[in-house]
C-alpha cells in the first residue's frame, strides 16, 4: 500500500451523492454532499481541481 493511496467511498441516492476520501492509514480527509445531476458530476471530474461544488475532492 503506498502511502499517499488515497480511497473514495460514494453513496449515491436520487437528489445527492455523499463523498468520502480516506488517506491510506484511514484518516478522513474530507468529506462532501454534491446534488445528482450530471453538470456537477461532470464537472468534479478531475481530482484535485475546483469545480462549481467549491473544490469537491481538493485535498
């Protein structure tokens, strides 16, 4: 396991998906809500940068 692993649970409903991301000895490193609906899905695409969610998975 390296060490800067990093590991995203999802929980997907209807309206809103809730995110976690754990760095890889299990300390919570954020946690998010987002709406379900494809712009901001799309648009959290990539890791890291901001998005119109308020930088959803920047850590």
């Amino acid at each position: 396991m390296n060490s800067s692993s990093k590991y995203i649970a999802m929980d997907v409903h209807t309206a809103t998906i809730s995110v976690a991301v754990r760095d890889a000895a299990g300390k919570l490193i954020m946690e998010s809500v987002m709406e379900t609906k494809t712009s901001t899905i799309l648009a959290t695409q990539n890791v890291g940068e901001a998005n119109s969610t308020g930088a959803l998975l920047a850590w």
